[in-house]
C-alpha cells in the first residue's frame, strides 16, 4: 500500500477508520471495472451503421427518440 496515498486519504476523510477507507476504495475499484464492462458491450454498436435496419429499426431513429425524450 502506498503510505502517501493512504495518509492523503486520511486527510480527506478524517476519523474514518483505515478499514473503512480501503472499503470505499475497492467499491470505487469495482465500480469502475463494472463501468467498462458496461461501456464495452456497447462499443459493439459503434462498429455498425447507424441508419442500418434491423429487426427493430435503425439506431439513428431511436437515438433521435431518445435525445427528443
């Protein structure tokens, strides 16, 4: 653990227990790793065309509806 890191953290938060502060760190830590699995099962739909039809319609159509909503 870096100690400059942990003593910044400490500053921060003062009073919280160092057990808590690593909590809160490895929530971050997963919730980023969970943001770019997310992230990456869309990038699928920036490799097709957006006007390209499909079963239910075409992304550029719904991108629309979604922007007017």
């Amino acid at each position: 653990m870096d100690g400059q890191r942990l003593a910044n953290a400490r500053r921060l938060c003062p009073g919280v227990p160092d057990a808590a502060l690593i909590d809160e760190a490895l929530k971050a830590l997963v919730a980023r790793h969970r943001a770019a699995e997310i992230d990456s099962g869309y990038a699928v739909y920036d490799e097709l065309p957006l006007d390209g039809a499909d079963a239910w319609g075409n992304l550029a159509t719904f991108r629309e509806g979604a922007a007017a909503s």
